[in-house]
C-alpha cells in the first residue's frame, strides 16, 4: 500500500484490504507508519485481513532453528494485530509432498505445535488465523491439521487459483473435505498452468462449482478476498462477482 500510494485508492473506493506483511516490510516499517496506516483505515470504515509472511519460512520443519525463525516472524505479525485489528490473519499451511513426504508425520506435528500457540495469540487479540492452501496436491494433504486445530477455531483459506495451477484434486473434492473448515476465500483465476492471478472469468476455472457448494451452506458464509496483482485487475473481478455470487454481496465481508 505504502510503496504504490494504494492507502489513498483503498480509502478513495471503499476497499477492504488484505494487507501483505513480508519480511521487508516487517522489517523496514517503523511502528509510527503502520499506527498511521492503521488509523485512516479505521477512521474510514474499512476493515482488515492480514497476509503474514511466507517466503522461506517452515512451520512444521524438523529443523528447529528454522521452525524459531517462522516463530520471530509470526511474532512480528501479532504485534500489529492491535493495531490494525484484522478480522483474519492468514498465513501459508506450507505442506509439499516432494519436500516433506518422507518426514510427514513430524511435519505435522510441528506445525500444529506452531499453529496453536499462533491462533491462541490471535485469539487473545480478537483475530482468527486462517490456513492457506498454496501448494498442497489435495485436500488430504491439510485435513491432518484442520482436524487437529478445529477446536482452536482455525479456519481454512480456500485459495481456488492454487488448486488449479498446483494441485490435482478437483476443486469438488476441495470443497467436499475441507468445506466444514472453510472460512476465507482467496479467488482470481488462471489457466490452469502457472498462478497468473487473472481477473475471475478471464482463465480455465468453473468458479459455479464454489457457487453451488456455497449455496448449500447458507448457514456459513466465508470472507471473501480478491487478489489481483495489478490494480486494472480488480475491477473486472468486481463486475464477475456483481453478476454471479450467489448471495447480495452488501451481505457479506469482503476485502
């Protein structure tokens, strides 16, 4: 938001942003600019997700000084949650079966140790963490930890542009397994190769089947976030969800 003026065009539209923390930013960005960011969102009415970080780190590796470093910058995540008051923060399960087959139980185990110390913290604060999926095969690969953490409140993150540039499940099956725990969604679109980020309705993914499953569980109405990547692209996501949610969209949260 900082570097590309977008606190001005967020606050301009009316846009809820998911704001994504990565290790420069958490490193670089004095306190007194986040609190300054954080108030004109507020004082605007906007509400807030956060992206923690991602790159590099591990939560379930065996590697305990990598597992320490996931755990630093997490902690550097939290100490913002007061500020900005972010309904969700979510972050990446981090589960690749090419990298930490062979070591899956531990993997596990180490990360639901880091994930409920993580979504107690958040908890404390009045947030709720959110698990990502990015590049997990299916939806086997998570249900280990949802089942583990679904008492602490931990949501699941649907990222639907991930299971078709990275997985093989359908996107059924997704939704079948870990429908119970979604709470966010993540939506843009691709053509099933490479994760481009399109503007929903401009790549390969048949985005009625997330509608028809949604339909079924009126009850539970996940957040939803766009992620375009360049701002043109929001819009035209936008228009794709004015004509084809299946609820009134004045009803739900978005960012």
């Amino acid at each position: 938001m900082l570097r590309e003026n977008y606190l001005d065009y967020v606050i301009e539209h009316g846009i809820n942003p998911e704001i994504g923390l990565d290790a420069r930013v958490l490193d670089a960005v004095e306190e007194s600019v986040f609190r300054s960011c954080a108030d004109a969102l507020l004082e605007n009415g906007l509400a807030v997700t956060f992206h923690g970080p991602f790159v590099d780190l591990s939560p379930g590796s065996t590697d305990p000084q990598i597992r320490t470093v996931t755990r630093q910058r997490f902690d550097q995540v939290l100490r913002l949650v007061p500020l900005f008051r972010p309904k969700t923060v979510v972050c990446h399960a981090g589960y690749e079966e090419f990298r930490y087959g062979f070591m899956r139980d531990e993997w596990i185990a180490n990360s639901i140790e880091m994930w409920l110390w993580l979504s107690g913290e958040m908890a404390s604060a009045g947030t709720r963490l959110v698990l990502e999926n990015v590049f997990e095969d299916g939806p086997d690969d998570l249900l280990p930890l949802f089942e583990a953490l679904a008492s602490e409140g931990v949501g699941f993150c649907l990222d639907v542009g991930h299971t078709s540039a990275f997985g093989s499940a359908s996107l059924e099956k997704w939704l079948d397994v870990l429908g119970p725990f979604l709470h966010q969604l993540h939506l843009h679109d691709n053509q099933g190769d490479t994760d481009s980020h399109l503007p929903m309705g401009c790549g390969n993914i048949d985005f009625n089947i997330l509608f028809e499953h949604l339909l079924q569980r009126e009850d539970r109405r996940p957040l939803i976030t766009l992620e375009p990547h360049v701002a043109k692209d929001l819009w035209p996501s936008l228009h794709y969800l004015e004509n084809n949610w299946p609820w009134d969209l004045g009803d739900d949260d978005s960012s």
